[in-house]
DNA sequence: GAAACCTCTGAGGGCGCTCTGAGGAACATG
DNA sequence: CATGTTCCTCAGAGCGCCCTCAGAGGTTTC
C-alpha cells in the first residue's frame, strides 16, 4: 500500500488551507496503528497536518493541545464510547468536524443524530477517497475552503462534477456514473495530466481490504470511457506499462 | 479556532440572522448531556449561535450572559421547574422566545396556557427538523427574519411548501400529506440537488430514539413519489448508495 | 366505541452494480 | 514477421440495494 510521508500536497494543487494560510489540521483516531499510519499517509499526502491517537483519552488531550479542524474518529475504541469522544471534543473545541469511522453491522448502533449536526461517518472498509471526500465535505462547509481552486465543484476541460448533488456533465450533458465509476473519476479529475498507476487507483478508490486484482482498474476505465468520453474527443488516456491520466482536451 | 464558521451555517444556505447582522443566539437547556449534544449541533448547522446549560440555575445565569434570542428548554429539569426558569427568563429578558420540550402525556393544559404567550412547545420524542422548524417559526414571528430567502414559503420548482398552513401544491394542486411525510419533504426542500443520506434523512427527520432500520426512509420515499411525482415528471431522485436528491425539473 | 388514518415491520422480487474469466486487439521487442 | 506482453471489452454470475405490497399495531377522529 502507498503510504507517502510526504508533508506537501501532491503538485499543482493548492492545499485546503485555513483562513490564516497554515495547513488543515487533522487528528486521527483509531485503536489499529496499521490503519491510523494509513489514514494519517493519506491525509498528509493532501498537505494536511495530521496528529494520531489510539484511545479516547490520548484523543481529547491531543485535541486540547492541537486543536485540530477535524477529526476522523472510530467509534469502537478502547477506552470510551464515541458518543462521549465526540462531546468532549465539541466541549474543547464547538468548531470542530467530526468523520466518524464504523463497521459495516454497527451502522444502525449508535450514529444517531451525528450527521444532523453536521458531522459525518463512513462505514468500513472504506476507500481512502471516500475518507478525504466526506472531509473536504466536512471542511468545506465549516468555512475552511478559503482558497480559489477547490470549490464543491471540480472543473477539467469540459468536464465538470459537483460532488454535493454527485452530479457529473460533459459540455454540458448529464453523465450517469456508479458509486464506484464516481469515485474513479473523482481521483482522476483531482489529479489531472498525472499519470496515476493501477496500483495507486487501487488503493484510493478501492476499499483497504480489497483482494482483486489490478484488472477491475481498467475494466473500470473502459466503464468510464464509454460513459465520459463517448463519441467526444477522448480525455481518459493510457499510458502503457504506467498506468492512466486525464487530460483537458486540447484547443 | 475558526470565528468565521460560527457564523456560517455548514448547510451551505442563508442564516436566519438577528436585525444587526449577527447570527441568531440560542440557548439549550437539558439535563440529558447527550441530547443537548445533539440539538446543539443541529442549531449551530442552522448558522446559529448555541449555547448549553443542563440545569435551571446554570441556564438563568448563562441567558443573563448570553442575551439569547431563543431558548429551548426541557420542562423536566434536575434542580427547578421549567415554568419557573421561564420566569426568571422573562425577568432577565422580555423579548426571548421560548420552545418547551416536554413529554407527552405531560401537563398540556399548563403548556397551553404558556404558548398563549407565543411560545411553543414541542413533545418527546421530536424530530430535529421539527425542532428547527418551530424554533424558525418562533424567530420569524419575533421579527428575526431579516433575511429574503428563507420566509414561510419554500419553493423547488413548481413544488411550493407552506409551513405555517401545512400546505403543499405542486403546479397549484394541493398535496395532501401525512406528518412525517410533510417533514420528510421539508428536509428535502431545504436541501434542494443535495443528495441526502438515508442516514442524514433518518436523523433528521425521525426521532432522536427511533431504533429502526434506514428501511423507513425507502418507503416514506415510496410514499412521498406516488402523490409529489404521481404522473408528472420526477423531481425525486435515488441515487444509488448514496441517497436521495430533491430536483427541480430541468426547463 | 367504531372507523379512518398513520407508522412501521417483513417478505418478495427486480434490477443495477461489481467483479471474474476469457478472447482478442494493440503494442513492444526480437 | 513472429512472439510475448499489456490492455480492452464482452458476457455472465452473484450479490446487495432498492422498491413495493400487505398487514399488524397504534393513534386520532368523529
């Protein structure tokens, strides 16, 4: 799995940045260190600073010391229930967002009201796209997107997607895409003109746990192909033995 | 910590703000930690400014502090009466809207006498949306609603919403619907092409306590179709394992 | 006290989504 | 040109999401 230690966004893209122009900052809680170095890779890879604790306790003294814009939180944790996580949380810091991690059978448990509040959850396993989305989400809406580029809705070439209503439009045309087409192509059009390996679209866009092979990337690719670039000028492009990019169409 | 997301509400659409600009101020009085957890992150979502107090001294105290412009106050309270913290209330500040909280089969003839006044009451278990939707019709009649958008009409389309009547028509029929139905399509209304959850539907629009299934949503959704959609072109949308969007029909 | 209405549970079925496997096309290399 | 590799696409199975109906239990209304 990609784990990048990298401290700066990946290039090109400016970082979701607070109003003061100092990185996001974000706290990762979960009790599994596997997991928590793989969250905490992802959200750093998109300029993030990003702090981990693996128990509820750790969790709110962090959160005193750091005062993070947000938290990825699981809810089965070690010491404490997160209904109480998240209450003390709102109690050291009211602006904060809260991600709640949870497995697939205890969705019903417990989240009530937690995406009233404006909070979110996400169920595992989850993709790390998925994460990062539902965080931008989060984010955006607590007043964080002070920067230009990285409004709700992302724009290459003619292609245009706007996350909030899960809408996609080429030159105008409503294209209909799965849960997992949508995904793809998000990653793709968050990273345009880069070549992305099977292997790195594997690993945003398919859950962590996913045994497949490589082989559903393209199939996916040609999913999206037939759906984006049907009978237009192509955007989605292979590059042999490295992988695919998206390309604005040249004029 | 973010001054700017206080004022924002997360939901993206206009506050109800104060005469002066700043957001609504209210107060929440619960001894249930968590419940007043929940409440308060569904007013602040609204744009609003929250405060809490878990007992009848502290909420006096903190409304001399605060100057709120609204109170939601439990009736069962540890140390007082609600009744009595509504004096003290109206003591400290005349103007304040209060809505009670109260269980069902409590002293609704005392209630009565008090909403005479212009308050309001609500019953437990409530839905949040009811909760928001009273407290927004308290501020609206108190002269907080400043603002253009939000008066008591809601429209999408030809879809048009009259809260304080009840009423709803689309292309100038009216629309008979049930309680929970009106509030399912309320939430839908305020969220117009925003795909909404089942969860974030469950939690908004049911009650806190309700331990069902998100299965509820599906056929309140089945429901809600055959008479906002019957024979006309479609404004409800499923969006397969993501939720439901509210849109208005394209021209 | 009866009727009408509302809300939710459970079951059944349709069909969209995801992935596997296989065959063939396109490309690189000798 | 021959051969191996990489990639594309089709077909289809399995699964799970979603829709709908029927009916029980509760509430409101008259």
């Amino acid at each position: 799995m990609l784990v990048s230690a990298m401290n700066t966004p990946r290039s090109g893209r400016p970082a979701l940045s607070r109003p003061d122009g100092t990185p996001v900052r974000v706290l990762v809680v979960d009790d599994d260190p596997d997991l928590a170095e793989v969250l905490s890779g992802a959200l750093r890879y998109e300029g993030w600073d990003v702090r981990t604790a693996g128990d509820g306790a750790t969790a709110v003294a962090e959160a005193g010391d750091h005062m993070p814009d947000a938290v990825v939180l699981d809810v089965m944790l070690p010491d404490t229930d997160g209904f109480a996580v998240l209450r003390s949380l709102h109690g050291v810091q009211p602006d904060v967002c809260v991600l709640f991690l949870t497995a697939r059978d205890a969705v019903e448990d417990r989240i009530a009201g937690i995406t009233a509040g404006g909070d979110d959850y996400v169920t595992k396993p989850f993709s790390l796209e998925e994460v990062v989305a539902r965080l931008r989400g989060l984010l955006r809406r607590a007043g964080m997107a002070r920067q230009l580029e990285e409004g709700p809705r992302l724009v290459v070439g003619d292609l245009v997607m706007d996350d909030e209503a899960r809408e996609v439009t080429r030159a105008g045309e409503l294209i209909e895409l799965s849960p997992t087409e949508f995904e793809l192509l998000r990653f793709l059009m968050r990273n345009p003109r880069r070549v992305l390996s099977k292997a790195q679209i594997l690993d945003r866009v398919w859950s962590y746990d996913f045994g497949g092979q490589a082989h559903v990337v393209e199939l996916y690719i040609s999913y999206l192909r037939k759906k984006v670039d049907a009978g237009r000028e192509p955007m989605i492009h292979t590059v042999r033995g490295a992988g695919y990019v998206l390309k604005p169409v040249v004029r």
